[in-house]
C-alpha cells in the first residue's frame, strides 16, 4: 500500500517541492508514496475538490508560511488544515517557512508564522496538533532528510527529536560536521578570502556552520557538494531566527565572534584560539594544491 | 447584441494558482480575467536590509528560477558601483550555472505540464532525472541547488578545479543523451541546424509526437498574441533587441519600461513603450533566428506550436553552448575579484538584466550608504501574463481570444511556463 501524502502550500516560494524532486530515489519513492495533492506532479484530486470534502490521506505536508487570511482554491489554509489534522497520522512541516515563519513571515500577512513556532516562540494556533507534528526545516529542505522522514512515518520507526520536533537523526549534526574548510577553523586560520578553496568563512564572513543545527555536510547536496565547500558562508537556513540580518558579515565584539561554536563556552574557544595562535602552520598558509 | 457569459477556472499547479475568468460571447472567447490573489511582498521584505542580504532573500523569489534571481541580483548591486571589475571566469561561470537553471525548468514544464495537457501520462521521472543531472551540476559550482548564494559582488565564491569541470561537463553530455533518448531520438546536433519542422516530425521522440499530436488536433495555428518580442538580457548566447514578427531592432533601454498596477490582481503589468510584449524561448530565438524556429514561425506565427518548439529546442541549444563554454573559462583567472569600495559605502542606483527560463527578468535597486532603499523586480510571467483591458490586452490574454475550448485556452496559457510566485513576488 502506498502512503498517501497532501502536500499542501502555504507563502512559500515551491523551493522544498522543487528540492524534493533533486532526491536520488525518488523513483522508488514514487513506488512508496502516492500524492492526493502535489503541486508539480498530478494526482488524484485536484485541490478544489480536496479543500471541500476530506479524502483519505496519511500524511499532511505542509510548506510554506501559514496565515489566517492566505487562502488556497478559496479556502483558508488554517481551515484546510483543521480539516485534515484528524484524519492523517503525522503532519510534517516542510521547509523553514512552515517551521518557524522563514522568509515569508515578514510578509504583508500580518500573522504569519510556521505551524508551531513563530522563530523560537511556540505559535497558539496549532498547538494542540504538536503530538502529531515532525519538522523538517531548511531552506530549502534537504531531499535527502525529507524523504527518510516520511519513510520513517511510513515504517512506523520511533524518532528521536529535538525541542523543535526536528529528527535528530539530521538536526544532531551542525553543518559544520565534515565541511572541507575544517582545518581553517580547527587551527584558527582567520584568513578567508571569497573565490578561493582556502580559509573558513566563520571568522569574518558570517559562516553560521557552527552552531547551525543541520546535515548539509554529512549528507551532501545533490549528492556532491554544499555551500560551505564551495566557499559560501552557510547562512543558518535551518534555524528559527533565518534570515538574520547582514549575512555576509561576522558579528563581533572586541574582536571574538559574538556566536561560538554551539555548546563551546568562550572561555574555551579563546583558551583555544591563544595557543594555536601561537603556532604557524605552513600547510595553512599556501594554496591547498601547492601545498 | 450576443450576450457574455463567464466561466471562471481555477488554474492550479502553476507554481501556485491563478484564476482566469473567461468572458464567452456566440461561444468564443472574448476576453480573459487573469487574476492573482495573493502576494508575499518581497519587494517590501527587503526594505532597508543591507545590500548583501539580497543575495540570500531573493533566490527565494521561486524555487524554480531563483538561480535566475540571485545572478538578476548580484548584477543590480554591481550596476551600483561606478567601477567594479568581475573576471571573465566568474562571468562564464554565472552563465553556466544560469543556463543549467533554465535547463532543468524546460525539462520540468515540458514533461509535467505540457505532456499531461495534451492528454499524455505523466512521466515524473522523465522531468525529474535531467534536472537532477542539472542541479547536480549546479552544486559542483554554487554548492546546492535549489537556492545557493554562490554570485557575490565582485565575482562568484567557488575556484573549481579542472577535475570540477569535467565532472560538469560529463553531466552536460549525460544530459544530452538523455535528450537525445526521450525527447528526439537520434543525434541532436542535426537538430540545431535542421531548417525545417518536418525535418523534426518525422523523427521519433516526446517532442516530434507532441508537436504530431497538436497538428493531429488542428491546434497548431491556437495561442497566437501580437507577435512581438523583447529579450533585455545578454550574454555570450542570448542577444538583446526587439522585433515585431522577424523585424528585429538591437537597440532598447530599461528606461521604458512601465509597471503598472491592477484593481483586481496583485500582479503588476509590464510594459515597454506602453506596449505588451512576449518574453522567453520563442523572443530569444526570434532574436537569434535559430532556423527551425524561423521555419515554425514563417508557418504557425507566434502560436503554441512555435512556443513549445522554441523551449524545447532552446534546452539543446543551452546544453551544446554551455559545453563550449566550459571550453573558455581560464582556471587561472581570479575567481573573485574585492570591490575597491566596500558596498556598505555605495549610494547609488542599478539595473540587472538577466534571461531567465521563462523570459527577461529586471531587478532595480538603490542603495543609501549601502542599504537597501528601494527594491523592484520585474519578472518574465509579468510580460506575458500582463493584464491589460479589453481594447488593449496582454500577450496570454490576446493569445486566448477567440479560442472556443477552455481546456485549449488552458494549454494556451500554460504555454507561456506560468509562475504564479514569480508574477506576484
């Protein structure tokens, strides 16, 4: 039998949709999975007929921002929502849209926010669903993390999570976890310069790898590579507080990154940072190819 | 006096929906509604943020084109400077990732819009197995795709080696085959210098059986508008100008563009010199004379026919440039190159033109002190799906006029590649 799942869309830009299409299984997904309602791919139902009578379905997916006066085939979302929640087995929100507002709660709808959260804050609304909910946040989300959530739905395999319903199994690692750039940091090389394989965008760039809770180096993107590999700083897309402002700079005060390395106290990343100051290391200072 | 009667369609799957609301008059259409009821409001959204923060909001624009908005972005702020230098690799580089973009989407719209509409199964996994080859590419160079802020001012982040490029390119020529397996079968090179569409037709493949399909239901004369085309950005392939049918004049300036608001839609209209014009695959090859678009438009105009044949052709002419382009790029050359100003520094306005999947797509902005103070875009949907009045309507509009069949008007409309997020933003 295949699982039944209503993708349903709220302010969003269809970046998660598009990005679970880039899934490397998804033929056999498509074996597994079976859409009442997709925005891309056809199904069943359209969504005049889904918004107005309840059709069977297993899991309600939601991207995108939700806000009471956004309406989908002339239906409030929030009330497309109501009608679905105690039919269906889980409710996933896709994206850091639906998970914490994203991008789009700074939108015109004056409410707007994800289904559980506005950033950190819990969000009244839905409230009563949480039991129900798993998070997979990430802008967009990772196809990788969200197609082993929904086979882990499918499988009935228990998930640990995170205070903001995020498997653990993904949001355990920080995006920092594997990037190629490590060593800079490791050994605190603060010299990073845009265009080059070298250096860590942490120390001025505004690299938030750190303590971004994510797999994008674990589980790469489009199974090759990932922003920070290439030389992009990583911009925290996972995190209730996305997009904070002035992204391309790192904050500092007297100096020292105002955000540490999650979970490290300042007193050790400055005990850190003293001794391996101390030292030069040439492999460090060349061009990697040269080295 | 006939009377009028509307039907109204709720248009789904578009990247989001619309609602057209078709005035029917003796059975025929004679005008269209097309309305948009909803908006996110980046333009507002981005609003005194600093001007970098740009480069990560707008991506986010669309997730099928946002590659398009990021480089539209990244050339605005650099049209900021007076003075700013970007290295031919990094401009090369943009362009590949740009057309791998556009790449993805035509693949995307041709097996799962067009192909259904004209009452084919869909195949998801013929859309989906070449844009993953794309994005794949797209990733080797900007780290991810969907949305990456790889384009920086000053030039792009990565400094790919060769090993990079070939790993692009062998996914360049896997995409080929892949054409050349599903959507025309046989050597495609032949294709591009190939003058006339039975030429085409006779061959096997999803496009000759598509295209077989709309003469087989006297469809091939439906969707046409004003025949009249613009394409605003250029680069090593796409060539900027005007024409009116095959009269094409190079010289057009952002300076008369027009957007203008509508009462009953969020979406604004776009106009050059008070007129509508069609952008996309059809404009650009119009301005490139590609022969076999030539030959369709000497013979359908500017109906379905040539639009769908224009897209799809459009998506190997992109793969076969995009090899030689590879060739180009020089290693060596710096991939970044740091603005003599900090943009925290720059007053001033830019413009950024780029062509995206769907057609021309304008960002303007200006900048106090590098701060954002005003924000446009101005998107390819908004050209073709312009909502004008009855004397004077726009490109989809007047392209749907006359047509007795709201399932044939449906395919006329989706033969723009609608993009509800991009139209309204």
């Amino acid at each position: 039998m295949k699982t039944k799942l209503f993708w349903l869309q709220g302010l969003t830009c269809n970046g998660n949709a598009h990005s679970l299409l880039n899934y490397a299984g998804f033929e056999q997904f498509l074996e597994d999975f079976e859409f009442i309602y997709h925005p891309m791919i056809d199904s069943e139902h359209t969504l005049s007929s889904l918004v107005q009578n309840r059709k069977p379905c297993d899991i309600l997916l939601i991207e995108g921002s939700i806000a009471e006066d956004f309406q989908r085939a002339g239906v409030g979302i929030v009330d497309i929502i109501a009608l679905y929640a105690p039919e269906v087995k889980k409710i996933v929100t896709v994206g850091t849209c639906a998970t914490f507002g994203g991008i789009f709660k700074d939108s015109p709808y004056h409410d707007s926010s994800g289904l559980l959260f506005l950033e950190e804050e819990p969000v009244t609304r839905f409230a009563h669903l949480k039991d129900k909910v798993l998070s997979v946040s990430g802008c967009p989300i990772h196809p990788e993390v969200l197609a082993n959530t929904l086979y882990s739905v499918r499988e009935e395999i228990t998930v640990k999570m995170d205070s903001f319903h995020r498997p653990k199994a993904f949001f355990a690692y920080t995006v920092h976890n594997g990037c190629t750039r490590n060593e800079y940091f490791e050994y605190k090389v603060d010299k990073h310069t845009f265009g080059e394989r070298e250096g860590c965008m942490f120390y001025d760039h505004g690299c938030q790898a750190t303590y971004t809770h994510g797999s994008c180096n674990n589980i790469l993107w489009n199974d090759v590579s990932s922003k920070t590999r290439v030389g992009q700083p990583c911009m925290g897309c996972t995190e209730p507080h996305f997009p904070k402002r002035d992204l391309y700079n790192t904050k500092k005060n007297m100096g020292i990154p105002q955000d540490l390395p999650l979970g490290v106290p300042k007193r050790v990343y400055l005990t850190l940072t003293g001794v391996t100051k101390a030292f030069k290391i040439e492999r460090f200072s060349q061009k990697i190819f040269d080295a | 006096m006939p009377k009028t009667h509307k039907i109204e369609k709720l248009i789904e799957k578009i990247e989001g929906e619309a609602t057209l609301h078709f005035h029917m008059k003796e059975k025929k259409i004679s005008f269209v509604d097309i309305v948009f009821a909803s908006s996110r409001g980046i333009e507002q959204i981005l609003q005194n943020k600093p001007a970098l923060d740009a480069l990560v909001i707008n991506p986010r624009v669309c997730g099928i084109c946002g590659h398009a908005h990021l480089i539209a972005t990244v050339k605005a702020l650099e049209d900021c400077y007076e003075d700013i230098e970007i290295s031919n690799k990094a401009k090369i580089i943009r362009e590949l990732t740009l057309n791998f973009e556009i790449i993805q989407n035509h693949f995307k719209w041709f097996y799962l819009t067009i192909m259904p509409l004209l009452k084919e199964e869909q195949n998801v996994m013929r859309a989906a197995k070449p844009s993953q080859l794309m994005s794949k590419a797209i990733a080797h160079l900007a780290g991810q795709y969907p949305h990456n802020s790889y384009a920086i001012v000053g030039g792009v982040v990565c400094d790919p080696s060769p090993m990079d490029m070939l790993k692009v390119q062998h996914l360049l020529q896997e995409t080929i085959r892949f054409f050349e397996a599903h959507l025309v079968h046989g050597e495609s090179e032949k294709l591009l210098v190939c003058e006339k569409i039975e030429e085409l037709l006779a061959r096997g493949g999803d496009l000759p059986h598509i295209l077989n399909k709309i003469v087989d239901q006297e469809l091939q004369h439906c969707g046409k508008s004003f025949d009249r085309f613009i394409v605003f950005g250029e680069n090593s392939y796409f060539q900027r100008g005007k024409a009116s049918k095959t009269r094409i004049q190079p010289n057009i300036s952002e300076v008369y563009l027009d957007v203008e608001a509508n009462s009953n839609s969020l979406a604004k209209n776009v106009l050059y010199k008070q007129r509508y014009y069609e952008v996309g695959p059809l404009s650009r090859a119009m301005m490139l004379k590609t022969p076999l678009i030539k030959d369709a438009h000497r013979r359908f105009g500017d109906s379905l026919m040539s639009r769908i044949l224009a897209r799809v052709c459009e998506t190997l002419q992109l793969l076969n440039h995009s090899l030689s382009l590879i060739k180009e790029i020089d290693l060596d050359e710096p991939s970044y190159i740091k603005p003599s100003t900090d943009i925290q520094h720059i007053t001033g306005e830019g413009v950024g033109a780029v062509e995206a999947a769907r057609g021309s797509l304008i960002h303007k902005v200006q900048l106090v002190e590098g701060t954002i103070t005003s924000y446009q875009l101005i998107t390819p949907t908004q050209w073709n799906l312009s909502q004008g009045t009855q004397e004077n309507p726009g490109v989809s509009q007047q392209a749907m006029l006359g047509l007795e069949e709201i399932e044939t008007a449906e395919l006329v409309f989706k033969s723009f590649d609608v993009c509800s997020v991009c139209t309204t933003h």
